[in-house]
C-alpha cells in the first residue's frame, strides 16, 4: 500500500515542476483542487498553446476506452501529455471500474487528473488510486492550516503579513480560500513589491467587514446592549456590506466563543485556548473574555436565532434590514427568532 499525500506537498511538487502519472483529487475545496490541476498542467505542458498534448473530459459523458486511449497516446513533440477529468463524482460506476485497471498500471508519459467533489472508497478506482499514491483529499481548510494559508499566499507574492492582519483577512472572509487568494493579490499590489501587509492595510484596500464592528456585535451581544449592536449593524448595512455576510461573520465569531468556553473547560488558557477556537493567539484575551459573558443557553439561543434569520434573508419577503434587526433584538434578548414559516406572513 502507498503512503498517500496531502494536498500541500502535491502543490509544492507541482510548483517545482514533478509530477506523476495518476491523481486523484477529492473533496469539496473547489479551490484547491482546481490550483492543483493547474500547476499540474503547467508542471507536464508548460506555458504552451493548448489542444496539442492536454485533453479535458467531463462527468457524466466520460467514456472510460476514450480516456484510456487518449492517456496511452504518445505526446506530440513533447515529454508528457496531460488530461483531466472533472466532475468524477458523475463519471457512471462501470466507467469508473474500468479507469480503475488503468490507475493500477499508467503510462509513465500521461498525468491523468481527476476532480471529484466525492468518490465511494469502497470502488474499484478509489482503491487503486490510494495504492498508488494519487488519493489526495481536497477539505476545507481549519485553524493552523488556514492560518498557514494565508501566510503562504502572502510570501508567494514576496511578503509578510502581520497576525492581526491575517486575522482580519479570516475574520471578514472566513476560510473562502478563492476571496483570501484575490485579497492578497491586491493587497500585494497596494502595499507594493516586498513590503509588509498590515491591518491598516487591509482595512484600506479590503472592501470587507469590520472586524471591529462584529466584535462590537458579539460584545454587545453578550452584554445585551441591543442599542449599541443595532447601531453597529446599521453602520455596516449603510457601508453597503450584505446582511447574509454580516450575519455569517457574527455567526463565525460566536462559533470561536463557544469553542473557547469549551477550551476553557478542558483547562486550557492564552494562546493554546485561542489556537483550539480557531483564532490567532493574539486573540486570546477578547476571547477569553467574550466566553465568559456567553453561558450555553445564551449561546443555543443565539445559533437558533442565525439559523432561523438565514432562512428568512434567503426566504421570506420581509426587508433585510428588518430581519437584521429582528435576529440582533433576538440576539440580545436571549429569546428564539419566529420560524421561518411564520416569517412569511409578518408584515
């Protein structure tokens, strides 16, 4: 059995220019998986026109013998030949069973790529693959590994960035690793070449949340402060900012806040509580302090009351802006939002 890989050494090899016959890339990171199939492409091809050695099939039409026989074509005035399949989850099983004899022996010309959201392990092709090495899970990233994320994208372009900027990158983007990617590609260009990103820089060229104002939120919250959280909501409506990413923003930092009480429990303190709730230690005292305002009830009321204003912003006809301040009178009330059937019919 082959030891398999992640993601990130796929990359760093790609990026260097190595390749293999077969891989595989599965889960629901659309990003990593299409950054993948790039520099995969890049590292077999090169920069060249295309349509001479590198093929595309899709889904539901892959015939199995089409995509055989393109991969054991030999390349034309070149080293290798790429191809990719995407949309694997759709390819129909027998197909997949007969890609499967070839996974288990590739011709050492061809880099096959498949792109699959999900693939049953127990097939045919998901056990090659992992024999062979080319079973790479493509996950959302959590914790340390976003962190890391961001820190990678901003040394790719030539620069540092501070913990607090790349707090507030997470803080207003969550873990969207396409929007961190365009985020740092202009914030690259806005400090300039090889100069530091700050958090003033971030908040100057990032059109986004204010981390400030959610906390803002999320203490008033917790202190019951309805008229001090209405008009940090307010601000950020007038700033244009839309109410479904203000109100996954504040769900975001009360998700953090019940992890840190849960870490608190466990007996963890400082940097190491911070780490366990998905922030940046440098958090770890307004953390802290914000787990501690927040019992349970308050916190299974508050996710009850985001739940429910998430259907009603995508659901009901009642104005944004009043369901906002309805889940915010919630929030701060400790009380249950109405159902969203009931929303229907408010006026």
């Amino acid at each position: 059995m082959s030891e398999e890989r992640d993601i990130q050494s796929l990359l760093g090899d790609a990026r260097a220019g190595k390749w293999q016959p077969i891989v595989l890339l599965v889960g629901s990171e659309r990003f990593l998986a299409e950054r993948a199939a790039k520099l995969l492409k890049k590292a077999v091809v090169g920069d060249g026109p295309s349509g001479f050695n590198d093929d595309l099939f899709h889904g539901a039409q892959v015939v199995a013998s089409r995509v055989v026989g393109t991969a054991k074509t030999l390349p034309m005035m070149a080293k290798a030949r790429y191809v990719l399949i995407r949309d694997a989850e759709d390819v129909p099983a027998a197909e997949l069973d007969a890609l499967a004899a070839y996974v288990a022996a590739p011709s050492p010309s061809t880099c096959l790529v498949m792109i699959a959201e999900k693939i049953d392990g127990r097939s045919k092709l998901s056990k090659a693959a992992k024999s062979a090495g080319a079973w790479i899970e493509c996950e959302p990233l959590k914790g340390p590994l976003l962190e890391r994320f961001v820190l990678g994208e901003a040394k790719r372009r030539g620069h540092t960035i501070s913990p607090d900027a790349g707090q507030a990158l997470l803080d207003a983007l969550g873990n969207d690793l396409a929007a961190i990617d365009d985020a740092v590609e202009r914030l690259s260009l806005y400090v300039g070449k090889g100069a530091p990103i700050d958090l003033a820089a971030v908040e100057a060229s990032i059109v986004r949340i204010r981390v400030d104002s959610i906390w803002t939120v999320v203490d008033a919250v917790a202190a019951r402060k309805s008229a001090v959280a209405l008009e940090a909501v307010g601000s950020l409506l007038a700033d244009r900012e839309p109410p479904l990413r203000i109100l996954a923003m504040v769900a975001r930092q009360l998700r953090m806040v019940a992890k840190a009480k849960q870490a608190l429990a466990d007996g963890l303190r400082g940097p190491e509580m911070a780490r366990f709730a998905g922030a940046l230690p440098f958090k770890a005292r307004d953390l802290e302090a914000a787990a501690r305002k927040f019992d349970d009830d308050a916190l299974r009321a508050a996710f009850r009351a985001l739940a429910e204003a998430d259907l009603a912003l995508k659901g009901s006809k009642r104005p944004p802006e009043v369901v906002m301040e309805e889940v915010i009178l919630a929030l701060c009330s400790g009380r249950d939002l109405p159902l969203v059937s009931e929303w229907q019919f408010r006026v």
